[in-house]
C-alpha cells in the first residue's frame, strides 16, 4: 500500500492561511450566529458562499461533481483555531456547539461537490456523523470500530440511492491513522469474462449493522445487484464486508474475489490531520481505515462525515425502508 503523494486518482489540494481566512471569518460570523451546524436555514445560506474559498479549490471539487475530476480529492489546511475539546465516548456525548467551526468548514467544502443527505437510521438522524471508536465496539466493520482493518467499501452500497459523494473531515489523529482509498483505476485490464459476471445482479449486499441497530422498520436483507455498472470506467458498489453470492455461484464468488483483490492491492493510505478532509466519489472509489490501538482517554481519532448527493429530487423518493431523511432543499 502506498502513500497519497503523487498517486493518479488522488488530488491534493494543501490551502494556505491566507486561502482560508475569508472561510474562517465566514465560519465563525455564522457560529456566533446560530452556534451549531445543525440549522438547514444555516446551510442554505453557507452555500451561497462559495466566493470565500479560492477558486482552484472551487474548480476540483465543481469537477467531481461532474464525475470528470478525481475520484478522491484531498484538501488540507493550517490547522483551525477552534478547539473542539476532548473526543467523545460516544456520539450521542458530543456537545452540539463543539464543533460547530469546523463542522461549517466541512460543509462549505463539501457542498462544492454535491448536496447534503442523511439518514433517519445513523446517529439520530444527525447531518453529521461521528467516525470515532466506541468501547465494546473494537472488532466493529463500522465507523466506530477501531482495532482491525475497516475494510474498504463504497458507503451504504445496498442502497440504490446511496450517497454520490463522501466527505471526512479530521478533527483528531495524534497516530495519523491512515484513510485508506482505491479508485477504479484498479480495474484497468479486468478480464472480459470477470467484467460480465460483476455486471449481474447476483451479490447480495446487506446493511451494515449501523442501519438495524436503531431502526425496527430497516430492512436486513440482502438486495441483490451487480457490483459494476456504466461504462469502461465502472461504478463500483463494492462492499466485501457485507456482500455475499448465491450457494453454488462460485464463477460470482471467484469473481467477486479478484475484483477485491485488484482493489485492495491498489489502497492508498491517505493520513489527515486536524482540519484537513477527504472528498471521495461514492462511485469511483472504495474507502477504509488502517487498524488502531483505541485510548478512549479524550485523545482518539475522530473524524465527522458528511454525505452528499448530486440529485436532491432523487433523494428525497420512496426509500425501501423510509429510512433516508433529507437534509437541505
Ligand atoms: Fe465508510
């Protein structure tokens, strides 16, 4: 696995003070306005603000929005003033004004390449999400897991309507744990046969626990697609941890398990540091997380999510299980 410098499929963008001084004057005008992130009347107006980010940073994210930038774009930046105190034990412990700054400097990033959603069933129904370990949660495949590789996957694929694009801002990482990410760059040279048999609907992909956990109405069975569509740069709706073939389809399953291959010997581990993010194409490519030993001391990785869609209108349709909440509009 390599580093993110100079990787094809990766796009980094570092900003200097100067470059985001107006966004952090912006940011904490509207703090001291609302004194959270979590007001759709405040995202609504933070969006009509994309002059206070510089245009080259205006101009990569306006490409992946179009799907013709980088499937994966980092940006970084001096680290924010703002101190959002110690990291939680769980989610639902976070202080609402905590991390209101920064949550608008991920929001005002982000929004450049889509339109936030969420979902009814993750943390509440909250726009932003905490990615941070949870005690007991340790051997988890989910954000809140911390001491095995979270494998990588596109987010929320048994979703027809999952999100277009992810968002991960750091808050915290004092071991620079590393986001890992493969774009479908991987897939060049893909067998003929292999390229047919994972453009069938034959894996069963299931929700991660994080769905069923809250919600008695989610549904927890598989939905059977393919896990390649489009043209000669596929979608990819990869999900191993999740994803399953039907009893004696082995030519799927072997399949299935060279495409993970490909995609795993292709990873990149991306390191953030407080105040920088990652905008990754839910399409174009996968994401995980390198293992980590927890501390649960104040002191652990904490990421906050943000997801976006390209079609709001879609968005906001008929849901499988009603689960998905809209977030602005
Ligand atoms: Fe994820």
């Amino acid at each position: 696995m390599r580093g993110s410098a100079s990787v094809p499929g990766i796009r980094e963008i570092t900003l200097t003070e100067r470059e985001v001084r107006p966004a952090d004057d912006l940011v904490r005008r509207f703090v001291g306005e609302y004194g959270s992130a979590d007001e759709i009347g405040l995202l609504t107006r933070l969006a009509g603000h994309r002059d206070v980010l510089p245009v080259r940073l205006t101009d990569a994210l306006a490409g992946v929005r179009r799907r013709l930038g980088s499937p994966v774009t980092v940006v970084r930046r001096p680290p924010p003033e703002e101190d959002v105190g110690p990291t939680p034990s769980h989610w639902r412990l976070r202080g609402r004004a905590a991390t209101a700054a920064h949550d608008l400097w991920l929001a005002l990033v982000a929004m450049q390449a889509g339109d936030p959603v969420c979902w009814q069933t993750l943390q509440d129904g909250r726009l932003f999400n905490d990615v941070l370990p949870i005690r007991g949660e340790e051997h988890a495949q989910t954000g809140h897991g911390s001491l095995h590789h979270l494998d990588f996957h596109v987010e929320d694929a048994f979703d027809d309507h999952r999100c277009d694009v992810l968002a991960l801002l750091c808050l915290r990482n004092p071991d620079l744990v590393a986001t890992t990410v493969a774009d479908v760059g991987a897939l060049a040279g893909i067998g003929a046969d292999d390229d047919e048999l994972l453009r069938r609907p034959r894996f069963g992909i299931l929700p991660d626990p994080e769905h069923l956990r809250t919600s008695r109405s989610a549904d927890p069975s598989p939905v059977w697609r393919p896990v390649l569509s489009g043209g000669s740069q596929p979608y990819l709706r990869v999900d191993p941890a999740y994803t399953t073939t039907a009893p004696g389809d082995d030519a799927s399953a072997q399949a299935f398990s060279r495409l993970c291959r490909r995609l795993e010997a292709a990873l990149v581990r991306v390191r953030l540091g407080p105040g920088d993010l990652v905008v990754i194409d839910n399409h174009r490519a996968v994401h995980g997380r390198d293992p980590f030993a927890p501390r649960y001391d104040g002191t652990d990785r904490w990421l906050r999510k943000l997801t976006l869609t390209f079609d709001l209108q879609r968005s906001s349709g008929r849901r499988r299980d009603g689960s998905r909440a809209l977030a602005l509009s």
